[in-house]
C-alpha cells in the first residue's frame, strides 16, 4: 500500500489549523487543538475506530479486537504545537498510526490486541509552561496543583480544560490501566542530524533524555538610563544576560548537557529604562539524571553568586522534571526485525526531545521509531520530511504490528 502520499495530504490539512494566521501554532485546549481533534477523530472513523475525548482533552481512537480479556497497544503521539512550528512534529506519528490501522481494515486482518491511537493534548507545554499534560493524565503522574496555572491571558488551567469539554474534577478517570496494556509505540520525526548522516530513512530509540523546566527571575530596581551612574546600578537584565552566558559555558564542558535560555521578559521595557525586572527560562537535558540534576544545582548556585554580586534578589522555580527513560528492549528489538526488511542499516540513537513515550513508560513498556527530517530541523517552519521515508516508516510500523499480533496469537 502506497500510504504516504495520503499521510503527507493529511499532515498538510492540519497544518492549515492554527490559532496564528499565517504560522501553525496549536496549544493545550486552544479553538486550533480542538478543529485539529476534529479533523483527526473523522480520520479515525474513517478507518474503522471509535472515538472518544477524555477528561484532559486527549483524543482517543479505538479499534478492538472482539476478545473480552485482550490487552491493548497503543500508538501515536501529539497534535499540540510550539509557536510557529513546522509541520512534521507529534502529527506524523499520529497521522501514520492512523494509516496503518486503515490498512489493517482494508486488508481484513483481524489482531489478537486491541490498538488505542491517541493525539495527546499538550505534549510542548507552551501555554502552561508545563509540558506532558496529556499522557501525564493517561499515566496517572498529573499534578493536580498544576490546575492553579494560569496563561498569558490569566485562564487557569482548569478552566481551560472546561472550556475544552474536559473534567478536571474526573482527571483520574483519564488514567489507563497497566495491566490491559502491551505496550505504546511512538513514531517521530528524529528532529537531529544523526539520521540524514546515515542516509537512512529510519532509526530505532534507545532512550529519551531527562529534563528539566525552570524558571528564574532577578530582581533589581528601574532607574533613568541617563541620570543613574553605572556603578550604582541594579539592572537586572545584565545578570540574566551574565547568567545566560554561565549557562553556554557548563553545557559547553559537560559531555552530553545541553541547555537552552529560550526566553527571557524585562520589565519595564522600555528603551531608556533600566530594567528592574528579568525573568528567564531554562531547559536542562541529559540522558543521565544524576549529572542533569547535578548542573542544575551547579547553575542556581551561580545565580545565587551573580544576583548577591549586584545587589539583586533571585526567586528560582522548577517547572517540571521528566526522568531519563529507557526504551523497552523487547519491543525495541521487535521495532529492529521490521527496520531491517525496508532498509539496510538499523541505527540506534538516543532521543535529547522529550516525548509523551518517556511518561507512559511509568505505566508500560515502551519503543520509538524516529523518521530523518531535513537537516535536523525542528521546532521551525522549515521541518521537513520526505515522502519515500515516510512510505518506509509505514511498512516498518505495519510489519511491526503483524509481528507483535504473531507472537501474541495463542497467549
């Protein structure tokens, strides 16, 4: 079956919904997330599934088996965006999850599993500053404190999800039960080089990455900009840009580290101000927690240093912290057999992304295919994909599916 041309047809119509004219932006229970749920759920009738929304917005489509006490796998990934994103992020997986079960039901094969395929709701966390909502309330880890955030706009979290259809009173009746599940299998694009230098299509996921959000915040005092003297001054945007600079420099000397200041706000904002108020977000990422957790520490220490220097107050907060995941050996070695019949190589590579499979493997098993993307590009307009690696990453994610219904055929 030549899917892909089909795949890339449908990943164009959601790139067309965005709460951003001319960008394609869709965030946590936003009118884009909810036309983009929509279009998806008619895609997945279309292919045989029921649909359903839970209580933290996620859109599910299931196709059962017609055995009582079958467990489920569960495909996907999410339909929530950055700001001005690229087209290719969280969707593919979604989109080709759905190809391959219309495959199936074209083809008539029955599976001795049940299959789930779900666009999680928030996966980027833009608008709550938070990321993972979605599969956090499918894996039972949702923070129920997390409700009290509000957006730009003020909207509480809770109330976003009301407004959404969502119950944030029932968000425990999201959760799936470990016991009926095989296992969840996420295709993604690979959003790094590795895979464009192997010339291969496809690769397979050893682990994803731990992380940690954090923000900081300096305090010091506005002034004139031409009236105050710079030995007396209290700027606060020079210690966020000190820090920023402190945070290149540990990244750039500890093996496998990568950090990222992604944004920074200053108040007043004005040109002829001194900036009273600097308030800055850090990203943190390294396959080991102990050494992510270990520079994390090491930079708040350093922003101790730098506001106690200049005379400012610092107020530190994590966001969120996501442990470093192993992918399942079983299911990944399984993912391998169905790499090797469409291409010659069969790379493993760590993922540095966070993605929703590093929540769900607190409940199951969990395996990764990521799909080369032009130049690594990711998060931006210019994301790009090619056609023929998609049609390769269908066939291996459909093998894949017929060799797991294989093995568990008498269990």
């Amino acid at each position: 079956m030549n899917a892909a041309p089909k795949i890339m047809r449908r990943i164009e119509m959601l790139a067309k919904i965005s709460d951003e004219p001319g960008k394609i932006t869709r965030t946590f229970a936003s009118p884009g997330m909810r036309r983009a749920n929509e279009l998806t759920a008619q895609w997945m009738r279309e292919a045989g599934m029921t649909t359903r929304g839970d209580a933290a917005g996620n859109l599910i489509g299931r196709l059962a088996c017609g055995k009582p006490k079958a467990k489920t796998l569960l495909l996907g990934s999410h339909l929530d965006t950055v700001c001005d994103a690229g087209k290719f992020d969280g969707t593919l997986g979604v989109v080709l999850a759905i190809a391959c079960l219309e495959n199936l039901q074209q083809q008539n094969i029955k599976l001795p599993f049940a299959i789930e395929v779900i666009g999680f709701s928030d996966e980027e966390g833009v608008r709550f500053q938070t990321a993972f909502l979605g599969s956090k309330a499918l894996a039972g880890s949702f923070d129920r404190r997390d409700l009290k955030r509000k957006d730009l706009a003020g909207i509480s979290m809770a109330d976003a999800i009301k407004n959404f259809g969502g119950n944030p009173a029932q968000l425990k009746s999201a959760r799936l039960d470990p016991g009926k599940l095989l296992g969840y299998v996420e295709a993604h694009i690979e959003q790094g080089p590795v895979l464009e230098r192997e010339n291969s299509a496809v690769g397979i996921v050893t682990g994803i990455a731990g992380q940690t959000r954090a923000r900081l915040g300096f305090s010091g005092r506005a002034g004139h900009a031409g009236t105050v003297p710079m030995s007396l001054r209290r700027d606060a945007l020079c210690a966020a840009a000190e820090f920023v600079l402190a945070v290149e420099n540990l990244a750039r000397r500890t093996d496998g580290l990568v950090a990222t200041v992604g944004q920074v706000s200053v108040q007043p904002g004005a040109s002829n101000v001194i900036p009273g108020e600097a308030d800055l977000t850090l990203d943190l990422r390294h396959p080991s927690d102990s050494v992510r957790q270990r520079a994390q520490g090491q930079l708040e220490r350093t922003a101790v240093r730098i506001a106690a220097r200049r005379g400012l107050k610092l107020n530190p907060e994590t966001l969120s912290e996501t442990a470093a995941v192993a992918c399942s050996k079983e299911l990944s070695a399984q993912l391998a057999l169905s790499v090797g019949r469409f291409q010659k190589k069969i790379p493993q590579l760590p993922s540095g992304a966070g993605h929703d499979a590093a929540i769900l493997a607190g409940i199951t098993p969990v395996a990764m295919l990521f799909v080369r993307c032009k130049g690594g590009i990711s998060h931006h307009p210019d994301e790009s994909v090619k056609t023929e690696d998609v049609q390769v990453a269908f066939h291996v994610l459909n093998d894949f599916i017929l060799r797991l219904a294989q093995a568990h055929e008498h269990i």
